[in-house]
C-alpha cells in the first residue's frame, strides 16, 4: 500500500503535483470534456487546505514541434478552468523549467495554485525513439530536464494513473531524484490502484470479463492474464469476428484479423465454456447514423459487417452479468458512437449499473468504455470508472509500474 496525500504535511511546502490534465479541445481551444479536470480536484482541494503551495505537471496532446504547437497544445484552457472550479486564480507559468518557472514557484504562498506549460513541450519527457533512449547524451538530457522539475519541490504526489505505465521523466526520473523527500499517490490513482487492483487479485465471485473492441491483437495479454482467475470472459466488439472467423463462421465484411486465428482457436480451446461469444449480430453494408441493418444469427452475408451484438447476445450476456459479483468491462461491444450499433454496448452499461445496485463490485476500463459509459449516464452508478485507457489494460495484464512502485509505502 501506497503512501497517499493523506499521510502527508504539506503545511508551506511546495509541491509538485503530476496530473494528467489531457483534456480535448475544440478548434477554439474551448474544453469539451473537463472529466479529467474534476477527477483530479480532490486531491489539489486536500493539497490547498493542507497549506501546500501546488505546482501541477501536466501533458496535453501530441505535440510535434509545429509551428502552431503551443497554441494547439496550451494548458492555458485548463488553467482558466481550474480558476473557475476552485474559485480562485490558477496561473499559468509559460514553460515547464527554466529561471522564469523558479521564480513563479518561488513566489507561491500556502494554498496557492500554479500550472506549469505542457511538459510535451519538451523532447526530453517522453523519449519516442528507443535507440535514441539507450544513447547516453540523450538520457542525460532526460535527466537534467527532470533534475530541473524535482528540484523544484519539497513533495512529489502522483494522481496520473493514465500515464503510469510510462517511462515519463515527470512520471519516474523525477521521483527518483527527489528520494529523500515524500513521494506519494493522489486519490485518484489510490482510487485505481484500490479497485482494479482488488478485482484482479482478490475478487468476489462469480468473476466476469466482458471485453470489446476491434482488434483482439490488443487484448491477447488480458485474456491470457485474466483467463486463469475469471468465471466467465464475454467478448463482444469487431475481436469477436476474429473468433468466429477463425471456428469456421462467415462474418462477411465484418473486421477480422486472420493473423490472430491460431490464438483464437487454441483460446477457445483452453477456455471451453468460460468464453462466450455473440449468437446473433447487428450488421449493416455501412457504418452511418440510421443505416439499415439487420440482425444475423450465424453467418453474415458476404456484402455485411456485423457491427453489434445482437438481441439474443444481449439477453445472454445481462444475464451472466446480473449473477455476478466482479465485473470488470473493458471496451465496447459494437461501433457505439454511431446509432444503431450503440444498443449493446448500452445495454452493458446498464446491466453493470444494476449489478452495482445489486451489491455487485463494476470497474470500467478507460477509453471507449469509459466513453461509453457517460453516453449512458451511468458514471455514478457503477463502482469506479478508470481514467486510464492503455494503463488499464497493462495494469489488468498484471505489469508492474515502475511509477507506482517507486513512491513511498505506506
């Protein structure tokens, strides 16, 4: 268990404070979804009256170096709407390191607030290339850009869960530099750490998996982590053609990855009845809002693409999914964005929402799900919502984080 801002006194301390503040943005840099804002405010509002002096880390986007980069790519939205939540002034500091960033930190009294520029701005956090990352000139400079944000403060906190499977330098060189001083989680990644961890290594049963999506190529090491200590896995989404496909059934021009055929079969294999997939599909000839479509048991015509599960899918898995007591979800079960291929992916939402008020523990992955699950209404009725798409699924494939890892027991 990991130390938590709780456990600390940040009384006059300055504090830097990694948060992953990557929200979207329209063409008029206007926030179209603060989700990732209002997530991280328990943790700043216990920081702020705890007298701290809060200096907030942050990427947003992917910068390239463009001439329009540090338009594009500003915190400045955020800072404006983390002024209005708190009611009070967040400053924007205009760079991330540098003399100009000491001196507005130097400047922070107890329970002030500051922002500093997108850490993207600089090569050095987020080294692409992994030969270059291996070249020592180049790890120096990753290290002198971190040793220039550590030295910055007195307390190091890390509320980023999405960002935690990443060998960021604000993610793990700078907690590295700054061992000696506290180094602890926010809420927000105790809260992730709490559930996600507690439903894979302790949960209650029956056990359900339902997992979606395109491509199976992106949750082979989930099933395979997951297989072992879960009742039942329902797979729904585009990965389920694969499955299909590769037992013999026609899916027409449903998404089918032929590479991934032996690892289907032999799954399947393992699995025997743990795995469940569709018995009917919704396909259409195209994915547009208010296409035609037609529900499918067994093969789909030549000419379609299956792009839902169907009614008797449905049915199927609501009631496997009413009977259990963990559930964890983790992508949608058809193209949910565009109607009517939405239904059952909705219908999922629902069935976690009702095993919740059942008594149920739900956890939904980030991503398309956790999208999917605000479509629906349901955040507040299911057991947690992860923030963390990729980490979500690392962390659910049992890979440690270093990030984590590193930070103060408890």
């Amino acid at each position: 268990m990991k130390k938590t801002v709780a456990d600390v006194n940040v009384r006059s301390k300055r504090v830097l404070v990694r948060l992953d503040l990557n929200v979207p943005l329209d063409k008029q840099q206007k926030i179209t979804d603060d989700r990732r804002i209002t997530s991280a405010l328990p943790t700043i509002r216990r920081l702020m009256e705890g007298g701290g002096r809060l200096i907030l880390l942050s990427h947003l986007g992917r910068p390239e170096g463009g001439p329009d980069d540090h338009k594009k790519f500003s915190l400045a939205p955020v800072a404006k709407r983390l002024t209005e939540l708190l009611g009070k002034p967040v400053k924007l500091v205009p760079n991330c390191v540098g003399p100009e960033v000491a001196k507005a930190v130097q400047a922070l009294r107890d329970g002030d607030v500051c922002v500093l520029e997108n850490l993207r701005f600089h090569d050095e956090e987020t080294i692409k290339d992994k030969n270059a990352a291996k070249d020592p000139a180049v790890r120096e400079q990753k290290e002198s850009f971190a040793r220039q944000l550590a030295e910055l403060a007195d307390v190091y906190v890390n509320d980023a869960f999405a960002t935690c499977h990443r060998d960021n330098a604000s993610m793990l060189t700078v907690p590295r530099l700054m061992e000696g001083k506290p180094r602890v989680v926010g809420y927000l990644v105790q809260r992730e750490l709490k559930f996600l961890g507690e439903a894979v290594s302790n949960p209650k049963t029956p056990f359900v998996c339902v997992l979606g999506g395109a491509k199976v190529s992106d949750k082979i090491a989930v099933i395979e982590s997951l297989l072992g200590k879960c009742d039942t896995i329902l797979i729904g989404g585009a990965m389920a053609y694969t499955f299909l496909a590769a037992a013999g059934v026609e899916v027409g021009k449903s998404l089918v990855e032929r590479d991934r055929f032996e690892f289907a079969t032999s799954l399947r294999k393992v699995a025997h009845d743990r795995l469940k997939l569709p018995v009917d599909s919704v396909a259409a000839r195209e994915i547009a809002p208010g296409v035609a479509s037609q529900v499918y048991e067994g093969p789909i015509p030549p000419d379609m693409m299956g792009l839902d599960i169907g009614p008797k899918t449905i049915a199927k898995f609501v009631e496997i999914i009413k009977h259990a007591k963990t559930i964890i979800w983790n992508g949608p079960m058809g193209v949910f964005e565009t109607p009517p291929f939405d239904k059952g992916t909705l219908a999922v939402a629902q069935a976690l929402a009702d095993a919740t008020a059942a008594g149920a523990v739900t956890v939904v992955g980030g991503g398309d799900s956790a999208a999917a699950i605000a479509k629906a209404d349901l955040n507040d009725r299911v057991s947690h919502v992860s923030t963390g798409g990729g980490a979500s699924l690392e962390f659910l494939e049992g890979k440690k984080f270093t990030a984590i890892d590193i930070l103060d027991e408890a």
